[in-house]
C-alpha cells in the first residue's frame, strides 16, 4: 500500500492533488443539468456530484462552484428556481464531457456539443432529449459550505421521465439497461455490469440475492460469515 | 418514455417510492464508514452518499439520517471528530450490505460481517483491512438539511492508504483495477467497465481519449459534432 500522510498532500503538485482527491469517493453519477436564465437562453453543464437525499419529500442535492464552471448554472438556477437532471448514457457521453468547456454565456451547449434541448410536461428548463431518465427540479434550499466557497444545492424532484423498459415492478430503476455511465476521478467515465440485488440486510440472516424486479432469489453461498444475533 | 408527475410522485406506496427516488441521481459511490465512540467500540456502516467537495483542501462530504441507520456512526463521528471512508470492492461487496442491518451499539459490524478492522499511522478510526482505497477523516462541519431531517457531514482527508497498482502517474486512481463497486437504487451493485479518460475540455476543440496515466491518445472519430468557438 502506498500512504499519503498529511504533510505529503499539502505538498502535492496542485493538478496531481486535484486528480487524486477526485478519485477518492468512489463512483460518482455523471449528470447533465439543463437551465435557462429569465431570457431564456439555455444553459448545459455537466456534473458528477448529484446525490440522493431523501424519498419524502422526493430530494436531492448537488455541489456547485460559483466562481467556477458550472457558473452559468449556479446564476440561472438561483434566478429561475428550476433545473433539469439527465443522467448520461454510454450514447452520448463524450458530447456530455465537452460541456465543461469554458463557454460563454450567450452560448448554448445543447447547440455546441450536439444534444437536443426539450420541453416536456410544462416544465420551464429544458431536458436533454438523448437523455433515457431525466427530472425536473425545484430549488429548496442552498447551503454554504464556508470550508472551500462551494455551495450545497438542495433540490424537490417536480417530474419524472424515464425509458419504459428501466422502470422495474418495485419501483427500482434499472440504470444498467439504459446504459448510464458512471465517472472516476475527474475524467473516467465507465460503463457497469451488475454483480446482483441485495435483499434488506437484517441483524439475524445473511442477505441473498433479488431478480431485477426486487423478488427473493438465491440465498448466499457463505462467503462471509454471519454471526448470530 | 414512463412519466411520474408531481401528484403520481405524491401517491406512490411508500417503498415503491424509495426504490424510484433513490434510482434517480445515477450510480453511488459505496463506502464503508469506521468509526468508534469513546469507549473504543467499534462500527462499521455502508453509505452510498460520499461525494467529493474539493481538492484544496482535501474535503469529502456524506449525508447521514440520525434517526435512522447509520445512528451510531452519526454519534461517533461527532463524539470523536473522527471516522475513516473505505472503498467497497466485489470482494467483500456482500458483507459491506450487511453492515446496513440495525445491530445494537455494543456490537461491533466488523466481527459480525467477518471484516477485519485495523489502526493505521497513529489515526484514532478503524479502518478496513479488506479495503484497497480508505483514507482518515477529521470532522469540519455538519450542515443540518431541514427540508428532511438530515445532516450533510463535511470531513477534511487527513491521510490516504492506496494499493500500489492503483495510482497512476498524473495521481489519478484507477479504482476499477482494484474492483470498487458502485451501486444504484438502494440495494443494486455493480463493478464498472472503463469507455476512456477523456482530456481537459476546451471551447474550441473537441476532447480527445487519454491513457489511464493521463498522456494524450487518440483523437475523436467525431461522433458528435463541435461547433467552432
């Protein structure tokens, strides 16, 4: 194993630094948030920080830079209220990179990488039309994080549009199918291949595999052991 | 395409609704969180929520419900100021799922699931032997979330333990070599297959591939068109 102690990641190169601290936690969903500004001019960006926060009421949240790229999506979010999220698939995904390219505002990146921009079910930000599973969001809150000047994005999913064929009997999605992507670092991006379903972990039992559509299938064949509650 | 709109949303049964929402944000990173309290017990929880806040300094985030599991990682984390993240990889993927069962505070998940836990330079949180990827984390701040009850927990990296044939040149870290899994839903894992690196994004060129030690490969084919800045 290799060790980076405090001292060393002080002195690290700053882009090395970047490179590293980004591969840290782990896969991260790759996005594309759709906004316009009052005038509607539309805006695209990509981000790999949207995260679940809650069921009920339906949230999310995401991380922005103000002073950085998305910028233009951080002023169009705080001024309209409403942004999309479109999870990006292994179909579109180096048209999806190319929006965090520093363009500027009066540019639409819909237009420059080649993604269609939609309105769907009256609600004001536009979808990416290649986009298998897309939402649409209302601001809730927002939280500084004093730490390094980013701001926590918390977000009330409003609209739901999904490829019929990932929508499973549970409710559960199955990203998989429609190819969703997931980014490393701070420019991977990987496609996945399901290991199983897990069945909800209770203190006494083992877990054992689910079907797609969440039924009980296999148990365990006692790779690990459970001790008994 | 499947639509739920907000009054769909509102009248879904209650599970079907948490399988749906938390499919929404795209693959998950999945972490084992360590931890002990005071007295030296030890625990052990899987979280799907640590995102990455920034690289200077070193911050990661994580979403925790206190009332909820994992509770006892909760009061730990802010009773010691301390805790470790460990990337779950396909060897011990089943095991980091069973630390999401509600075992009493005395128990200890790492006995109990059969991972090994252990001390590395001087830091005073468990890590996991099993884990090729975890790093040591203080305490900075926690932002309570009203819209839900939640606390967004914002920890400063202290210390990095990598395996070797994981980092690369330009200080990127190939996690799909040592097999982190990323997870979807609530309970779906997955291992990952790598599209490309891609290069820094400009305006007026379109992104190229780069080898996984960030040197410039091939150019695109053009299967999305850049339009001159």
């Amino acid at each position: 194993m290799k060790t980076f102690e405090h001292d060393d990641l002080n002195n690290l190169e700053h882009r090395y630094r970047a490179r590293l601290i980004n591969s840290l936690s782990g896969f991260k969903s790759a996005n594309l948030i759709g906004s316009q500004d009052a005038d509607g001019q539309l805006n695209l960006a990509i981000v790999s920080s949207v995260v679940h926060l809650g069921a009920n009421p339906p949230l999310i949240g995401l991380i922005m830079r103000p002073n950085s790229v998305p910028r233009h999506t951080f002023s169009n979010i705080t001024e309209t209220g409403l942004f999309t999220v479109n999870q990006v698939s292994a179909e579109f995904w180096q048209a999806a990179h190319q929006t965090s390219a520093r363009y500027a505002q009066e540019q639409s990146e819909f237009d420059l990488v080649g993604l269609s921009a939609e309105f769907l079910a009256d609600f004001d930000a536009p979808f990416v039309g290649e986009s298998q599973l897309k939402y649409g969001v209302k601001l809730i809150d927002i939280k500084p994080i004093e730490a390094n000047n980013t701001e926590f994005i918390i977000g009330e999913i409003q609209q739901i549009h999904v490829a019929e064929n990932a929508l499973r009997a549970d409710g559960y999605l199955d990203i998989e199918t429609i190819e969703t992507v997931a980014i490393s670092g701070l420019d991977s991006y990987h496609v996945t291949q399901r290991l199983s379903r897990l069945s909800y972990a209770k203190p006494d039992k083992p877990v054992s595999n689910l079907t797609l559509d969440g039924q009980q299938s296999a148990p365990f064949d006692g790779q690990f052991a459970i001790v008994e509650n």
